[in-house]
C-alpha cells in the first residue's frame, strides 16, 4: 500500500499579537496516512487537529519538519496546486464552502478553477452529485437545503475536482443526527467503492469507530494510534486525556469495574448486546 501523506517531524506554532510568544502547537510530530485508509483523527480541544488537518492541504505551512502529499513537498510554491488537486478539504460549515446560487453551480467551480474543460465539468458534476445522493437537488438553491444535505453538496463540490484524497475537518459538528448519518454514509462509500483515502476529524467517538484507524492527539504527539478495538479499549488513557468511549465501549468498561466479565471492546450496540447476554445468562 503506497503512502497519501507522510509527516516527518512537524514543527508548527501560530505568531503571537504585538510581540508576544507564538502558541506552539507540534513540535515533533511524525506521522504517516496510507492512499486508500480510513483515518479518523481525535483529541481534547486545541489539540491541533484542525490545524493537522490544514498541514495536509497546504492551507497552513510547517514551521519545521515537512509533510509530503503523495511525495510533493507542501512547502514547495511550484506543488501548491497539485497538493491540492491530490487533497480536497470539507470543512465544518458547509455554509463556508458554497459559493454559489445553484447546486450544480457550486459542485462546478472547483473544477472550473483548475481549468477542467466544459464537457468535462458537466460529466464531473453529474458523477459527483450521484455519488453523494444529491443529483435529484442539481437545480435548487443550496441555501434551502437541510444541513445535512449542504455538507453533501460541499463534498460533491471536493469529489468533482478527482482528489485522491479527502480531509473532513469536523463535518458533522453541526448536524443534526439525521444529518450526521447521511455524511458519514457517504464519507464511507466514497472510502470503499473509490478508493478515496479519507482522514476523518471528529469529536464523536461512535463515528471514528467506523474507520480504519484511529488516531488520537494529545499535547501535540500521536497518544495513540491502531484500529478502533484497539485504541477505543484504552478507556483509562482515553479519560486522562479527557475523552470518551463510544457510549458501548464506557458501558462494558463501568461494568468491568464492578466485577462482571465482559468484554470492553464492544463498539457498537448489536456487539454490545451480545456481549452483556453472554456475560447475564
């Protein structure tokens, strides 16, 4: 399996206000994505994933270190728009990324602005919006769709410019359980039937469960990392650092605690049910 994003000992603080110290936010972080994974990024807040997350698309610069986008040096200025042909971005607030008055429209301009041909652009946007459920909407204003349904636009919009690699940087902080489903159903598609590699940051634990991997953030270095079982099963380190469970895994873990035999990497509800049944019978 060949690498997406390779970060090698990544320095990177924000400058400080009239002369005072910069905020450091990595010092030394070295972390590696494989083309093709599912990579869900946690962390308390103002752990750096959002800022992690703009390294990976060139929209922020290391400090010190580099990362490489698919061998492409971020820092180099003659890469800047084929790291980001390689990298698409979604961000939290769909609202941010629609840019224009027709669905179609907005899933259009950023092929546009690479300079895609016409009958290109039209057969990338059909593609796109078919891809995300949301061909049927090709015509309405996007300023009256549910948010769920924004947040899918926003991704067709990334998905028509072919990246092989998608960053969602909180995209269902600001949705509906309705709405976080859909996105999340689409994230996952995209992963499995395209072979999108996908990086996931996320504060809900129940979605990082989905992914390949899970890689948690804390006080700028990797604290953990592995598949969901794996990482999820730490409950008590996951505390210390502030964070939750899945609500599954927390519940096997409190009974655990009490003395009943159970295990406590359940990390959904059918494998929880099964668990507790065998443990009570």
């Amino acid at each position: 399996m060949s690498t997406a994003i390779r970060v090698e000992h990544l320095a990177y603080s924000y400058p400080g206000v009239d002369d005072t110290p910069g905020t450091a936010v990595f010092e030394d972080l070295d972390l590696t994505v494989e083309q093709g994974s599912f990579v869900a990024i946690l962390g308390g807040n103002g752990c750096g994933k959002s800022t992690l997350a703009k390294h990976f698309n060139a929209i922020l610069l290391p400090c010190g270190g580099k990362v490489y986008v698919y061998d492409m040096d971020t820092s180099a200025d003659d890469r800047l728009m084929q790291v980001r042909r390689h990298v698409g971005m979604v961000f939290q607030n769909p609202d941010n990324q629609i840019v224009a008055n027709v669905v179609e429209e907005d899933v259009a301009f950023g092929p546009e602005n690479l300079g895609v041909a016409s009958p290109a652009i039209r057969q990338r946007v059909d593609k796109a919006l078919q891809r995300v459920g949301m061909y049927e909407y090709r015509n309405h204003a996007p300023h009256l769709l549910s948010g769920g349904q924004k947040q899918r636009v926003a991704i067709a919009g990334v998905i028509a410019m072919e990246p092989k690699c998608i960053v969602l940087d909180e995209p269902t902080a600001m949705l509906d359980p309705q709405g976080r489903r859909e996105v999340l159903e689409t994230i996952m598609d995209l992963n499995k039937d395209k072979d999108i590699t996908v990086v996931l940051i996320t504060h809900h634990m129940d979605e990082a469960a989905k992914a390949g991997r899970v890689v948690v953030l804390h006080e700028g270095k990797v604290a953990l990392d592995g598949t969901p079982k794996e990482v999820f099963s730490q409950v008590e380190k996951l505390h210390e650092m502030g964070l939750r469970a899945p609500e599954t895994t927390e519940l096997c873990w409190m009974l655990k605690q009490q003395g009943f035999e159970v295990r406590v990497d359940c990390l959904d509800e059918e494998e929880c049910a099964q668990t507790l049944y065998n443990a009570f019978k």
